[in-house]
C-alpha cells in the first residue's frame, strides 16, 4: 500500500455503500416532497432500489460501479482515464459523514462519468484515487526535495529561474560601470 493515501485505509475492502447512505436518502426524500407519502414513496424507491443494488469494485487497473435491478448500469474506468476528482459535502451529508466523489475524464462530457457516494472514508478515497492516477501515468507521487526537483517541468523552470537571476545580474553591473564612467 502507497504512503500518499491514509493509513489503514483499504479502497479494495469497499463494495457496498455505508448504511448512513440509506439514510441520506431518506432524509432527502422527506424534506424534499414535505412529508406527502404518496410523492414520498415514488421518490423514495428509486433511492432505495439504487442503495440496494449498488455495488463498487477497486483494483489494479481501475474502478467499477454497477447498480440497478430493472435497468442495470454498469461503469467502468482504468486510472489512466481519469482526469479529475471532485468531493462535494451537503448539509444533510456534512451530518451524516457522507460525501460525493465525482470522477471526471475526458469524455468531453459536462457532468462527471462517475459519482461514488455511500463511503464515509471520503479523504482516503480520493488521496488513493489521486496516486493512482499519478502511478497509471507513470508518475510518482510528488517527493519534494530542494536539491532534487520532482520532474523535469519543475527543473526547467529553476533553470530558467537562475538563468534569470544571473541575467539580472550581468544587467545590475553594467549599469553600475555605465553609472561610474
């Protein structure tokens, strides 16, 4: 296991969102349709069929997500597709400990390709998630040493830095000699 997510946090043992995503739902539900049960029950099943048949898969190569019990939706993403990670927390999830993981790639597509909800290690998640799309490019976690940049980006703009600064230099004694002459 990689230092650049938490320790102890394990994204293979998760398959089933938390409990406290049931909740959410209900919750939402609730104070969205004010309590009219028959509004309540039709906005509520779909929630409760998703909860129930929700399942994620993390390993080597990427991750999956598949829910559904009339229409199942299967998505699967490699590492090397994603792009970016957004965690957003609501109110109602902020009390509940929950949070949204929306994974982004390039599919050139407005919303996010995935979104992984259910899981109260939200920190850890997306810490893993960022080293694996770091490792899947063929990076590695960024170690930062002064005397040895990160990458070659990062050394060539020290470079072009000093260059810099030995221009302003050279420039700073030539108008001294132009000053005193």
């Amino acid at each position: 296991m990689s230092a650049t997510y938490k320790e102890g946090f394990d994204p293979t043992a998760i398959a089933r969102p938390d409990p406290a995503l049931l909740r959410y739902y209900v919750v939402t539900t609730f104070v969205a349709t004010l309590f009219i049960l028959p509004i309540t029950i039709l906005v509520l099943l779909p929630n409760l069929f998703k909860y129930r048949s929700l399942r994620y898969r993390f390993d080597e190569e990427g991750i999956s997500m598949a829910w559904g019990i009339l229409f199942r939706r299967e998505i699967n993403l490699t590492y090397r597709r994603i792009q970016d990670i957004h965690v957003t927390r609501n109110l109602f999830q902020r009390w509940m400990g929950l949070a949204s993981v929306a994974i982004q790639t390039a599919s050139g597509s407005a919303t996010p390709e995935m979104t992984i909800e259910g899981i109260l290690e939200v920190d850890g998640l997306r810490d893993f998630l960022y080293s694996k799309m770091r490792g899947a490019r063929g990076e590695s976690a960024p170690v930062s040493t002064e005397s040895e940049p990160v990458d070659e980006v990062l050394q060539l703009l020290h470079e072009i830095r000093d260059g810099l600064v030995a221009l302003r230099g050279i420039a700073a004694t030539r108008s001294a000699r132009e000053g005193t002459e």
